[in-house]
C-alpha cells in the first residue's frame, strides 16, 4: 500500500477536493499527484486512498508528466488561484510601492544555500517587531508578498521566505510541480530554512531583538506548527488551516500559539479536538478558533474561498494575538 507523510497526504486530499468540486481538472489532479509521488504508479497508489475511482487512475504504463519551465504560479492557497466572482480583492491589501513602506528581495544563507525571501518593512531606522511568513503549496506568490505588505503597513518587518529558492525559486518552476518539490525537500528542511530566517531578523537593525513572530497559510500552517514545536526563540505563532503538529511534541511548543480554523473544513478542523486536548494538558499559551460559514482558504483573497468577513476577522485576531504576545 501506497504510504504518504502527513504533508503529501495533506496536499493529495486538499487537491482530490478541488478535483470533485470541479475545481480542478482529472489531468492537473493527477499531474500534481504523480510530482509529488514521484512515479504514475505510485500516484495510482496515492488516489486510490484518497477515492477515486478505478476508471480516474493512471496506468503505471503512463509516463510522468515532464514539467514546464519558467510557468507562473500567480495566486496562492491550496485552491487553483481562481477569481472572485466580481473582481473583489481585499480591503486589508497593501499594493507594492505603498508610501511609507520599503519592500526588498533579500538573501541570507541557509544550509550551506543562498537563500530568497520577500522583505517588507515600516520606512526609517526604528526598530520594531517582526514576522515570518510560510506561504503555501504554491510557493512565494505575489498573494504572500501582499499580505507581507499588509503586516509592514501594521508595524512589523515581515519576511516572507521563497521556500524552494534551492529549486530556482517558485517562479521557475512548473506550476503543477511546486507542492511536490515542496514536499520533497520535507518539513525538516523548511523549518532550518526559517531558523536561518530567524537569525537573519534578529540580526537587523530595524528589529527588536527576539520580538519575532511566525504566520503561515494552509500548508504554511503546517509548517507554522511543526516550527512552533522546535523554535522556542518564537515570541508567538499564528497558523491558518494547517494539519496540526504531532501531538506528542505539543508540550514541547514555546510561543504563544493562535489556530485559525474554518467552520466547513472537515478534512482540518477535525482534528481539533484532540490537538485542543493536547494543548490543555501543557502550560502552552494558546487559543485555536473556528470561524463560522467559511471553509479551507477563507483568507485568501485570489480565490472564491475567500470570505470578507471571516478574513478580516481572523487577520485582527492574529495582529491582536502578536501585540499582546510579541
């Protein structure tokens, strides 16, 4: 039988959704699946255990789709970046070139790599607080550099990390082929790459030294949890929809945790009793909050998830969450 981490089983069933929702075709579905797999009959083996059918599996015969060079990945969540019916965006958008801002591409090395990252920052040499942020399986979009904007216009210095920067960055890439290099390179990889971030802020001199929090969106809210369990240099954390951590490493979490759930998202927040459980039986400062009426991806507003509403309520809790906390 076909065995998947929990990151590659997270990101099959997220996309098996799009595909029965009519969201997403049999052939990008199926394309993702064989790049994050890494062979058509293991992607057979992987669809299966999520149900499809016979009739929607790959033959093992079939040969692996070849990826496309340079292809955009414009959008973000785990949905297809998809537009709001009526063109709505949302009002918390920050566009690039905002006065009072400085936005930058920088670098820093992790891992023995040349590391890329969004950087957005208050103008001026006051230091402040500051946030990282994990984008999600769509790798560094201009999505994520908007809501890096959104939190500079706040207050904070945000760096919003390019996880696949060792691939070429997310912009190289095949569109269909990022949440598989993503998951290829393994969750351990990704949490190093934001401990090198972490020191890269905390050694800038429009930082607070150690006044840094950590954000990230549907698969970066995985990667949030797991970073909350092995950073205790983090002040606070704030994850959106992302598979909880592993439960016996709760007790070890350092910052102040903040869960953002959505009220239709079974596949997620159900498994928040037992991380609630988990989380009460430890001294960890936390709340994990379900908004109601909204599903998977409600922050993000490239996509007809998004909920106005429920978006704007959960960034206010998150920027509440982080004052009190960082």
């Amino acid at each position: 039988m076909t065995q998947l981490g929990k990151f590659e089983k997270y990101l099959i069933e997220e996309f098996f959704d799009d595909y029965r929702a009519g969201a997403m075709s049999q052939h990008t579905f199926t394309r993702r699946v064989a790049f994050i797999t890494g062979s058509m009959a293991a992607a057979a083996g992987a669809m299966t255990l999520v149900g499809c059918t016979p009739q929607e599996l790959p033959r093992s015969t079939d040969p692996m789709p070849t990826p496309a060079p340079s292809a955009s990945s414009a959008g973000g969540g785990t949905a297809p970046a998809r537009a709001v019916p009526g063109g709505a965006k949302s009002p918390l958008s920050v566009p690039e070139g905002t006065a009072g801002l400085v936005t930058e591409t920088v670098r820093f090395p992790s891992g023995g790599a040349d590391f890329s990252a969004y950087l957005a920052r208050p103008e001026g040499d006051e230091a402040g607080p500051a946030v990282l942020i994990c984008h999600e399986n769509r790798g560094l979009t201009p999505h994520i550099q908007d809501v890096a904007r959104r939190f500079a216009k706040a207050g904070y210095a945000a760096l919003a990390l390019d996880l696949l920067s060792r691939e070429g960055g997310t912009q190289s890439l095949d569109r269909d082929a990022v949440p598989g290099a993503l998951t290829q390179a393994g969750a351990a990889r990704h949490v190093a790459d934001f401990a090198a971030a972490f020191d890269y802020l905390n050694s800038q001199s429009f930082v607070v030294s150690g006044r840094i929090a950590l954000t990230g969106y549907c698969f970066g809210g995985g990667i949030t949890w797991q970073a909350a369990t092995e950073l205790p240099g983090l002040k606070a954390t704030s994850a959106f929809y992302g598979p909880a951590p592993d439960l016996d490493k709760v007790p070890t979490i350092k910052p102040a945790v903040l869960g953002v759930y959505a009220e239709l998202d079974a596949r997620i927040t159900g498994a928040l009793p037992a991380l609630r459980d988990a989380l009460a039986d430890t001294d960890v400062r936390h709340e994990l909050k379900v908004y109601p009426g909204v599903d998977h991806a409600f922050h993000n507003d490239t996509s007809d998830r998004y909920n106005e509403a429920q978006a704007t309520a959960a960034w206010n809790d998150t920027l509440a969450w982080f004052g009190k906390y960082v």
